[in-house]
C-alpha cells in the first residue's frame, strides 16, 4: 500500500487535516498535499517526524508493514524494512547520533559556587563546549568556587537551560540585584516572599533574599 493511501487514512481516522498536521510536523502544507496526490514520496525523515506525531508506525506509513500502531523496539521496526530501507534508516540513525554527541553551546561565562563573591556571565572569547552536553543545553558556565561541591568542583563546566523559572529544590544560575550571577539549589519561602539560596557542600550557610533582588537566567541540567 502506498504511503499517501495510508497517510490519508490515518488522517481521516484521527480526523486531521492537512492544516493542522503541518502545524504538528512544521512542514508545509503544500509539501503534504503533494504527497497525498502522490506527487512524490517523502524523505525518510520527513517519514519519522509526521509517524511520531500521528502516534503510528514508520513502517506502517512506509507501506512495508501491517502493524500501525508504534512499537517499542526499534530494532523490530528496522527488522521489518527491506535492505536498502534499513540502509536510510541507519544512515539517519546515525546522522541523529553525531549530532546529539556534537551538540555545541556557548560558554558565556563564570557562574560563582561561594556565599559572598559574585560573578558576571560576560561571554569568554567566543569559546564553545563541545563535549558531553546535555540536550537540553543551551549555554555553559565555568563554576568558580567550592560551595557546589562535591557534584561541581572548582573549575568545573555547568550547563544550563535559559527559563525564567525553577521548580522548588532544583538547581539554578541566578542572577543577584541585577549584576552577578551565582548557582545555587533554590528553596522558596511563599510566606515571607523571598529565596533561600543554599550551597551542596553543608560547609556554607544559606543566603536569603527578597523576590526582588534576584532573577532565575536558567535550570541546571545534566
């Protein structure tokens, strides 16, 4: 069975349109009609993307296989395409496993890990990380000082997400009077309107401020 024959039929059973899947996939409608006139086949990424979204199998869209519905095991669904199928799928496969281990993200700078001194997240000469970044990353900071310890050392690398939010107890850049940035795990006191900012290593106390006085840049990630 042919890809537009089967990519019509799950449209009509989820009742999507041609609209509303480019908004989902992020391709463009004109793309999808002309697949469903059979202009043209997709590329098999293109396959992979409109799958996940439509919550089916990429083999079942390809046409090489009867079961629709998504499989857990990859490797059943890469068992089930003919060889020079199998061929474009570790192709992409592999293509997707470079990119993910080369992610690259700005290093902007020195994030303080010490109750008194503050550092500003200015941009180091353009320098890049390269190297065990988390997917979620979107920049790095040069942690300076002991009070993360023992999970951040001196001189060590973290990696963060830019949001402007955290969840209590989880670990974040944040940005002090509008100056410096220090990292810290972020505790909110709700009653009394303030932050408490506490350090990994017991060693250092808690700093407290008012909701006024700081600012969340990012969520630590690994």
């Amino acid at each position: 069975m042919k890809f537009s024959t089967r990519l019509r039929e799950v449209l009509k059973e989820k009742g999507i349109n041609q609209t509303e899947l480019s908004k989902m996939t992020g391709i463009s409608k004109s793309v999808i009609s002309e697949w469903l006139s059979d202009k043209y086949e997709p590329k098999q990424d293109k396959v992979y993307i409109v799958a996940e979204k439509l919550s089916v199998s990429p083999s079942w869209l390809f046409g090489v296989s009867s079961e629709k519905e998504v499989k857990s095991d990859i490797m059943s669904i890469y068992n089930q395409l003919t060889p020079p199928r199998q061929t474009k799928v570790y192709n992409f496969a592999e293509r997707q496993l470079n990119e993910q281990n080369n992610k690259v993200v700005p290093l902007v700078g020195v994030t303080a890990a010490n109750p008194t001194a503050l550092e500003y997240a200015d941009s180091i000469n353009d320098i890049s990380i390269n190297t065990d970044v988390p997917n979620s990353a979107d920049c790095a900071l040069v942690v300076r000082g002991n009070s993360m310890e023992p999970d951040y050392m001196n001189s060590s690398i973290v990696f963060y997400k830019r949001q402007n939010s955290v969840e209590n107890g989880e670990l974040a850049i944040v940005e002090i009077d509008g100056e410096a940035v220090t990292f810290k795990k972020i505790l909110f006191d709700y009653e009394n309107q303030q932050v408490v900012l506490r350090s990994l290593n017991t060693e250092y106390p808690d700093r407290v401020l008012k909701e006024e006085s700081y600012r969340i840049i990012g969520k630590v990630v690994k």
